[in-house]
C-alpha cells in the first residue's frame, strides 16, 4: 500500500513538471545556502586554526592593543618597550621571552613596487634557532640567517610560486627594500601559516635600523617552564604590567594571550557568521515552505474530480491525506537533495577560485555528512509542513460536493 502511494504521489509530481520545478525553487536556494556557506565556514575555520598552529600550549603571546588595521605597533598608543620585556623576562615561570618587531615596507624588484611585511629575527643566536624549530622554518633553497648575518633577509615561499614582481626571485636576488638593498639569503618551503608564506624577514638589528626603530616592541612570545601553569603566568605578566603603569583592571593597553583564548575568539567569530547564514537561508527555506502551501492549495481545487473519483471507489481520508503528505515531502526531500548538490559545487567552485588566487590551499571545503543529512531531512519536514493544511483540506472533501465542483 506504501509503495503504491509513493508511485502515485512520484506519478503526480512529474506530471505537473515545471510547476513542481518552481515549487521547490525556494527550499533548493535556501539548502544550497546552507551546505554551502556552512561547508566553506567550517573550511575557512579549519584554514584559521591552521595559523594558530604556530602557537602551542606551552607559549603566549604579549602584544600592544589597539593597534588598528595595521601591523602590531603601527597605531598603538602605548607601546611594548625594553623596559616591560625585562618586567616579564623576571615573571616566575618564564623560561623564555623574544621579542619582534613586524612592519609593512616597500619592496622594489624589475621596476615594481609592493608593500610586504617584514618580520624581525631575534637578536640572540639561541632564541633565533628556537624560532626555526618552533614555527617550522624549513628552507627550500638557500640557508637561514644567523646572528651575524647583516643586509641579508630570507623570504617565504609565496616569493619563489607566485611570480609578484614579474620575475623570478632567487637565492642571491638582491632586493631594495626601503631604500637600501638586501640580498635574498634563502627561501623558505610552504609553511600552514599565509603569514610566514607572504613575510620577509631580516635581522633585528637591519629592522631597526631600516625603520629606526628605538626601544620599541611589537609583541613578545614567551614560552613558560610548564604549559599547566599557562594561565597563572598570563595572569602574573598582566598584573605585573598594570602595576608597573598603574592602571586598574579592565584599562589594561596591551593585551597577554595564551592560544586558547585567541583562537577561541576567532571561532566565536565564525560561530556568529554561520548562525547569520542559517539565519538567511532559512527565510528561503521559509519562502520555499510558502510557495508548497500555495502550489497544493491550488492542486486540491484542480485535482477536485480526481479525489471526488479515488473517494468514489472507496478511498478514505486517511488515504487522500497521506499522498498529499507523500508529494509535499517529496518535493521538499527532492528540493533538499538539488540544494545538497549545488551548495557542495558552489563551495568547491568558490574554494577553487580563493586557492587558484593565492597560489595555495588557503580555502578547503569541509564535507560534512551529519550537516547533509540534516538538510534533507529538514527540506522534507518543512514539505510536510507546508502541505500539511491543504492536504488536511483534501482529504476533508466529499465524494458527491468533490464531483459537483469539478462540473
């Protein structure tokens, strides 16, 4: 008996071709909205926990607040100076502090210019190899600068695939940078960080010098002697700091990260985004919801002779009421499963594009069966919803008042 419900509602639905297209139009936008936005969101979240791979549980990160849309230090009231790294340097549970300097420049190469970020190397020999280990600075050509190295910088892989100033750059290129020239030491291999990828870097002492720099600091990464006193050092660093420039709580102008806490704002974020995504997906779910109630209450008063027939050869209400249901859920599962298809090609298109850009994988999409498989079943209840009232109203009509309407 099911079966032949199915076959009747399925008989029903193709019949009425175009009608039927246009009918799940409105729920097939909203889902593709859905699995699209969604997939890339988690994509993109994946993308941003990716850049954060560089901070581990046993380091934080110190850094100037309100610092604007520039680079750390660029519009900062109060900077980080000497004076405040030797505060936290004598803050129990500190086992090391290095402190950087990042500013953007203008960078000359083949007769083109472009500002890139230049990142600071640590002063010291030893705390420069502990970035090397620590953020994976592996090298793909070329060799790293030390201590001593003076006018050299090494650059990030985007440098060596992406053709920026219309001319290979390699080991040996000398590059002007601000004014005077440095000459490329090395080139770094793909690193899961964008920002590593697109910097240059140079010796602390070149960036002073270059940007005459006094005693100014943009961040400062600690690593602490065990990452399960993380927190009750990053409490320690903010109140020594307040105290040492008097302010109370709450007034705070720098800020001490651990990163938990900056990668979990960041997914707060993302959270919102996707919450307003649902959000206008499902006032098109809504309008596909609508435009099912008006297509089967216009089908109950075209279809008249045809339930005053089925009722005549002894159909019940049961019977009319369940087709009807059958066919909106239909049409809403159908709609759901064309809304799948492409939200997960638009995500893939626009992923490809973002990564073709780039010249990386900078954008991936996140399948997520669970979220599919919700949004199919989501497009059926929403079907059976809508046709719920005019199925109702269907299986309420008389054999004799069906037939005499249709006359």
């Amino acid at each position: 008996m099911i079966k032949d419900y199915f076959i009747l509602a399925l008989r029903n639905i193709k019949s009425r071709g175009i009608r039927s297209v246009l009918t799940m139009l409105g729920v097939f936008i909203g889902i593709a909205a859905v699995v699209s936005l969604i997939s890339l969101g988690q994509g993109l979240q994946e993308a941003i926990t990716g850049q954060f791979s560089t901070l581990s549980a046993d380091r934080l990160l110190i850094q100037n607040s309100g610092t604007g849309f520039g680079p750390p230090g660029s519009t900062s009231v109060s900077k980080l100076t000497a004076h405040d790294f030797k505060i936290i340097e004598g803050v129990s549970g500190v086992d090391r502090a290095i402190k950087r300097t990042l500013r953007i420049g203008k960078i000359e190469y083949n007769k083109v210019a472009r500002f890139e970020f230049i990142g600071s190397l640590p002063e010291e020999q030893e705390d420069i190899d502990y970035m090397y280990d620590t953020f994976e600075m592996k090298l793909d050509s070329g060799k790293l600068i030390s201590a001593s190295d003076s006018g050299s910088v090494i650059l990030g892989n985007d440098f060596l695939t992406d053709n920026r100033y219309d001319k290979d750059i390699r080991v040996g290129t000398v590059l002007d940078i601000q004014g005077k020239k440095f000459r490329v030491q090395g080139i770094l291999k793909k690193m899961s960080s964008f920002q590593f990828n697109s910097a240059i870097f140079m010796s602390e002492k070149d960036m002073k010098d270059l940007f005459n720099i006094k005693d100014e600091i943009d961040f400062i990464v600690v690593q602490v002697d065990d990452k399960d006193n993380l927190d009750r050092i990053a409490k320690d660093i903010a109140e020594k700091l307040r105290r040492d420039r008097h302010l109370d709580k709450g007034e705070e102008d720098f800020s001490v990260e651990t990163p938990v806490q900056a990668l979990g704002a960041v997914n707060t974020i993302l959270n919102i985004i996707n919450i307003i995504v649902v959000g206008i997906a499902a006032i098109s779910l809504l309008v596909g919801g609508i435009g099912i109630t008006n297509t089967f209450f216009t089908s109950v008063l075209e279809r008249t002779k045809e339930i005053g027939t089925m009722k005549a050869v002894g159909a019940k209400n049961k019977d009319i009421l369940i087709i009807f249901l059958i066919e909106s859920a239909l049409l809403g599962f159908v709609g759901g499963i064309i809304g799948v298809i492409l939200g997960l090609g638009l995500a893939f298109t626009v992923a490809g594009i973002a990564n073709s850009a780039f010249g990386y994988t900078i954008l991936a999409v996140q399948v997520s069966y669970p979220l599919i498989f919700s949004a199919l079943i989501f497009s059926s209840v929403i079907g059976i919803i809508a046709g719920l009232i005019p199925a109702f109203q269907a299986s309420k009509l008389k054999p004799v008042e069906a037939l005499r309407r249709w006359n």
